[in-house]
C-alpha cells in the first residue's frame, strides 16, 4: 500500500504502517521508530498542531485553502490542542 503522508508515529501510528510505503513524514511529536526502505521527506517542526505546519506548506508553495479544509484545519488545531488549553 503506498502511503504518501504520515502524521502519527510510534504508538500513536496506524497499525498497518510497517506494510506502507511512507514518502513523507510531517508531525510535531517527536521522531517515533519509523523505519524506511528509502529516503523520505521529512518535516517536524515545535508547534501545537500538525495542522499547522500543514498549513505552513500550503502557504510556502502559494497553495489556496479553500473554505472546507480551512475548517478541516482549524478543527485539528482545536482537538490537537484542547482548545489552546
């Protein structure tokens, strides 16, 4: 199964990862036990929320973010971070 984005590693990883073939990586936790095959892009970065730094890519290369993922996006920003509590 090919598996272009991972954002939770370790115990928090999807079951099935190990059977993936994971290009990129991008969390705020710390680096988990993901092993490759190959090279992958990687990007984690201090924040409150991947959704974040998702974000950030979306800005960086001029990307829209339409009135649905927004709304996506702030909802991951809001679970991840218990509601900036």
């Amino acid at each position: 199964m090919n598996c272009p984005f991972v954002f939770l590693l370790g115990q928090q990883s999807m079951k099935n990862l190990n059977k993936m073939h994971v290009t990129h990586v991008v969390d705020h936790h710390k680096l988990g036990d993901l092993t490759t095959s190959e090279p992958v892009y990687l990007r984690f970065e201090p924040v409150g929320c991947t959704a974040t730094i998702l974000t950030k890519l979306f800005r960086e290369n001029n990307l829209e973010i339409d009135q649905k993922l927004a709304f996506l996006l702030i909802s991951a920003i809001l679970s991840d971070t218990l509601h900036f509590q």
